[in-house]
C-alpha cells in the first residue's frame, strides 16, 4: 500500500516537473528572441550610422569600420 502511495507522489512530481519545464522553456524562448532582437537592433544602428559610401572607399572610412 505505501508504494502505491509513493507512485502516486512521483508521478504528481514529474508531471509537475514536466509542466515547470515547458514554462522554463517557454520563457527561455521568448528571451531568445528578444535577444536577438536587441542585436538586430544594435547592428542596424551601427550599419545607419557608417557613410553611404563606405563600402566603396573602405581605406578612408576604416577607423568607423575597425570599431564595429
């Protein structure tokens, strides 16, 4: 009768283990995103702010592209 009771438990257990990992992985997911969304972000801002021309004079531009 007591394993049958300790079966029980284990299995609430992992069921509850189980659904605390999806909401773990579900948020790990979203910060992933938003991540990469910040980074997006920060290599626009980078790329916006480099002269027009650059890639066709790169030696006279080279200190803004060295920092990047």
């Amino acid at each position: 009768m007591y394993y049958g009771t300790r079966t029980v438990c284990v299995r609430f257990s992992a069921a509850s283990v189980a659904e605390g990992n999806e909401v773990m992985r579900l948020q790990h997911k979203a910060l992933t995103i938003k991540c990469l969304q910040l980074l997006r972000a920060v290599i626009y801002n980078e790329i916006v702010r480099l002269p027009d021309d650059w890639k066709d004079n790169v030696r006279s531009h080279q200190s803004l592209v060295d920092h990047c």
